[in-house]
C-alpha cells in the first residue's frame, strides 16, 4: 500500500470537504512511499514522531499541523521546523495531515468519539434533532451546518456545575489532565451538556442547542469573547485542554484505518499534555 492511498480513502469519505481550499494534505515525505504502518495521532511533537518510528511506522497521520503555521517567517520557529523536516528525513517518515475530514466522519470522527469517551446518555443523537433545536432565532444554514456536524447534547441530570466538572476530571485523567477550568455557579443545577472540541466551540450557538452547560476546549475559547459572554448570561462553561478532548477521536482513526487497511498495522501514538498546572 502506498501512502497516498490512505490519503485517497480519506477524500473519498468527506465530499463535504473543498479540495482545494483543505488543511488535508501530505506536509512532508513522499506520498508514493510504501507503507509499513501507519501511526496517528493528535500532533506530530518531535517525540511523538521519534516514537511512531521505534513503533514501526513510516506514515505519520495528524490531526493539526506540524511546522508552526502560525509564526511561518520568524527565525527561530524556521530553524524549529527545519530540525523536524530533518528529523522526519532521517526515520524516512511520510506526514501525512487528517483534519476537515476527520472533524465531520460520523460515528468515528473527532466530536463522535469525543462524546463517546466522555460517557453520558446522548440527547440531541442526529441531523434532525440539531437542525429542530437550531431552527428558530435566526440561525443561518451555516449555523445549522456547524451544529449537525461538530457538537452533541448529552444528559447529566443529577449534577451541579461543580460536580460535573469533578466527574469530567476523573474520567479525562487517563487522558492526562485532571483538571477542569470552570465558568459560573459551582451549585447550579445542569441537566443538558452540550460538547464542542477545538476552535469549533461557539458557545452561545452551543447553548441554543438547549444545553444548561457547556463543554469547550481552550484553544477554542478566550476570555475577551467568548469568555465575556458566559459571565453576562450566566452560562456554565467548563473548559479542557484542545489536544485531551480530540485525542479520543485519533484513537478511533487508529482502529478506523486498521478495519479499512487489514494488511497495514495502525497504532496511536498519545501526545502528553502540553502544559501543567501547578498551585502555590
């Protein structure tokens, strides 16, 4: 099997993404290579890359980018991606990048596997449920779209704010964190958590899904926004790291590809936590 092949399956289950605007693309290495395994996972750190080689891999597939896309002509970011390109010469890794597809697969993709790890019964579970909810105050297609494809309503009845954030840190420390960041009343009563991951949590269209809290991801929240937001409309907000709540579903590509490619072993490779927190 060649390396592009992977790339070619994953252009045939996404007809939603526009092939000549998408982030899916090979970022290094040689799409003609043969493939001896495949290894994915959420980022390629030089570690991660380091240990998909002693795992046997040569095709590396990531979720986000590789070579600090947003700093492209500073120095030492430059010299940074230069010693990673060198690195991935040297192991004769192919880097192959799995994003707009992997957000939107039903059933195996990012938000799927997300609820799924996270445990509670689903509410809103389909199409139809999402676009009945999103249907009324003005949301636009694009709105409608956005919701279908990227968040899901889960029941947690029985919970406060507090005791749902500690529930989540309990489950999310096989993930590497165990903590959670917490917006609003820590005794208020919630009964429907709706989930986002990464830079696609927009929270108050998170909330006009009938969610009494919200679950987002760093990376896809800020203070001055979003953040704002939450504190004037009193809405619980609990926030986790963007890498712990899409690692769930680089797990499920591993076992996706291995179903897809039988003859090719695939592996996850976990990515640590990237930072910590540490108290006084």
């Amino acid at each position: 099997m060649k390396a592009r092949e992977v790339h070619e399956h994953f252009r045939s289950i996404g007809p939603w993404v526009d092939w000549t605007k998408t982030r899916d693309e090979f970022l290094h290495g040689d799409p003609e290579a043969g493939v001896k395994a495949v290894a994915c996972a959420w980022i390629p750190t030089m570690r991660a890359i380091r240990e998909a080689a002693e795992r046997g891999a040569n095709l590396f597939v990531t979720h986000e980018p590789a070579f600090y896309p947003g700093n492209p002509d500073k120095p030492l970011a430059v010299k940074s991606a230069a010693a990673k390109r060198a690195l991935l010469d040297e192991l004769g890794m192919t880097l192959l990048r799995c994003h707009d597809v992997w957000d939107r697969v039903p059933e195996h993709g990012i938000p799927a596997a997300w609820a799924r790890w996270l445990g509670f019964p689903l509410v809103a579970t389909g199409e139809a449920d999402i676009e009945r909810l999103l249907e009324k105050d003005g949301h636009t297609a694009d709105d409608i779209a956005r919701g279908v494809s990227f968040y899901r309503v889960m029941n947690v009845s029985g919970h406060t704010v507090d005791s749902l954030a500690r529930a989540l840190a309990a489950r999310l420390g096989e993930l590497g964190q165990e903590q959670v960041m917490v917006y609003g009343d820590g005794a208020r009563p919630v009964e429907r958590l709706a989930s986002g991951t990464g830079a696609i949590t927009k929270l108050p269209l998170m909330a006009a899904l009938g969610a009494d809290a919200l679950l987002a991801t760093d990376d896809g929240t800020n203070s001055w926004d979003s953040g704002l937001w939450a504190v004037d409309t009193a809405t619980p907000v609990l926030i986790v790291n963007h890498a712990v709540a899409e690692k769930p579903g680089m797990m499920s590509m591993a076992t996706y590809l291995a179903g897809v490619f039988p003859d090719v072993p695939a592996c996850y490779i976990d990515v640590e936590m990237p930072y910590r927190f540490v108290t006084g």
